[in-house]
C-alpha cells in the first residue's frame, strides 16, 4: 500500500473572520448542527486525550453530551483509565473530527467531575441497557473472557429486575473547560483556515493561524 498516494482537496468551504462570533462556542454549535444535519454516523464522537500519571499520553473517543458552564461534558466510569489519568493530570484536549465537512475542532483546558445532580439526571435518562453495562463493567479493568462480561451483565440484570436503576457510586460525568479552542476548514492546495480562540480573563480573542 502507497500511503503517500492517498491525497485530496479540500473544497467544502473556507472560514473567515466575518464569520465568528465573540464566543467560540456559538461557532462550535453551529458546526456541531450541520455536522448532525450530514448524517455523520457519529456526530458528537470525539477524541479525548490524556496524560496518566507516568507521563504517557492516551487517546480514546468519547461521546460529546452536552456543554453547560463553559465547559464540554462527558461521562465515564471512575475507574477508567481515563479517569485514573484525570486524577493525576487534570488537563486534557479533545478533538472533533468532522472529517466528511473538512473540519476540526480542538479544545485544551482543564477537567473537573460535575455535580453528582448532573450525572443523576443524565444516568436517568440513559436506555435501561446503558445503565445495566455501566453497573456490570469494571471498566480498564481485565477480564477473563466475553462470557465473565456477559455473565456480570445478567447478574446485574437479575438483582435490578424490572426496578429502578440508580447510577453507579463509580459513574458520573466531567467537564473540559477549554483555555483555547482551535477551528479547522480545509482549503485548496493546503492553505487551510485555521482560528484559535483564547481566553483572557472573562472575554475570547480569536487569531488567525498558517495552516
């Protein structure tokens, strides 16, 4: 295979100044819409990466489930290897790969857990199944086989029964709140549009970047 033979142009669109906003994340939700309006199969996926406590950098995608107080939100199990690296290095980046839009957006800030309201009300409105697998996984952990999986999953399906399920004490959501967020439009022959927002104190200053 000739990787280097696997090329193309950019042509779906340009970004100018004219058209951002004074908060990025107006911009950001504009493009999450047409992304969702695409018909990307999964349009609020995104890379989170981390660093663990050794300095080994991780990246994994997660789903995007909201942004609320300046921050974006996601949800995991506590013990997760993303977790355990939060824990020791709060500050983390993710990346939105709108690839089929020829755009990206990067995010870099720190992470904080939300409120346990906030992961109450999101666990509740999970589909049953989802909350079922986030009592029955031990997640990053190992596992002997898919039949040890399978079989903690109907262990605790026979214990909920068809009662209500409260979210798991080990699960619950974090928020990025981002320092700088970069906007990615590929352009013609390389000469991509790129802004990257920056926070000074209460306000967003935006700069152009060479591709």
């Amino acid at each position: 295979m000739n990787y280097e033979d696997h090329r193309r142009q950019y042509v779906l669109g340009g970004l100018r100044s004219s058209m951002l906003s004074a908060s990025p994340f107006d911009l950001f939700a504009e493009w999450q819409q047409q992304a969702i309006d695409a018909g990307l199969k999964d349009p609020t996926a995104v890379s989170l990466a981390t660093v663990d406590s050794q300095g080994v950098p991780w990246q994994r995608l997660v789903l995007l489930k909201g942004i609320s107080n300046g921050g974006f939100v996601f949800y995991t199990s506590y013990s997760s290897n993303k977790a355990q690296a939060l824990a020791s290095e709060p500050r983390a980046s993710m990346l939105f790969p709108w690839n089929e839009l020829d755009r990206q957006v990067i995010a870099s800030g720190r992470v904080a857990a939300i409120s346990d309201e906030e992961s109450d009300a999101y666990f509740s409105s999970r589909p049953r199944e989802s909350q079922l697998g986030a009592w029955a996984s031990s997640q990053s952990q190992p596992i002997v086989n898919r039949e040890q999986l399978e079989s903690q999953y109907a262990e605790v399906l026979q214990r909920f029964g068809d009662g209500d399920i409260p979210r798991p004490p080990h699960w619950g959501g974090y928020r990025l709140e981002p320092e700088t967020i970069e906007f990615w439009q590929g352009g013609q022959n390389r000469l991509h549009d790129r802004f990257r927002f920056s926070r000074e104190g209460a306000d967003w200053v935006a700069q152009r970047l060479q591709p």
